[in-house]
C-alpha cells in the first residue's frame, strides 16, 4: 500500500489581489480571515500596489479564503484577484509578512 503525503488533501493557492488593498486594513482583515477559516500561508503588501497571498488547506477552505478576496476589508476596492495553484508546503499557521 502506498504511503500518504502528509499533504494529499491539501492545496496551495498563490493569490494577488489588485485595487484599493494597501492601507485600508487588507493584509489584518486577511490574518482574520485565514484563522477563522482555518488555513495556512502568508498575506504581505506588494510595491507595485497589489496584495500577495499563500494559502494552504484543504479545497473548500483555500476556494473560501478566494472568494474572501474579491470583497477583502471593508475599505478596500478589489479590482482583481488573479490565483496560481501550486503544490502544497505544508504551511499550518498563518501570518503578514514584510514586503519581498
């Protein structure tokens, strides 16, 4: 019997989320998010304006946190969200990080 990867049922979705999403709450609202729903990753501003975020968890819960961005805090503007799918990194907690 194969042995399971300890990160089968997750996904892994790399996120930017683009509009009014830089000094209006987006990266803390998203930390609140993420621990309510229960995924793990990092949000952090970006220079060129957008939003990036890594999510990991299962299906239901990384499309929640998804649909979440479109509306994000109740000062932003979201104009896009654009998400990559990548393999998961096994990533439990959530946090904002410092620019890249």
């Amino acid at each position: 019997m194969p042995e399971q990867s300890p990160h089968q049922n997750k996904v892994r979705a790399h996120v930017f989320i683009s509009g009014i999403v830089q000094g209006v709450g987006y990266r803390y609202s998203t930390l609140k998010q993420a621990q309510r729903v229960g995924v793990g990753g990092w949000v952090r501003n970006v220079p060129d304006g957008r939003v990036e975020a890594v999510f990991e968890g299962t299906k239901a819960d990384v499309e929640a946190m998804i649909r979440w961005c479109y509306r994000g805090s109740p000062s932003a503007e979201v104009t896009d969200v654009a998400v990559k799918y990548e393999q998961p990194r096994g990533i439990e907690s959530f946090a904002i990080e410092r620019r890249g």
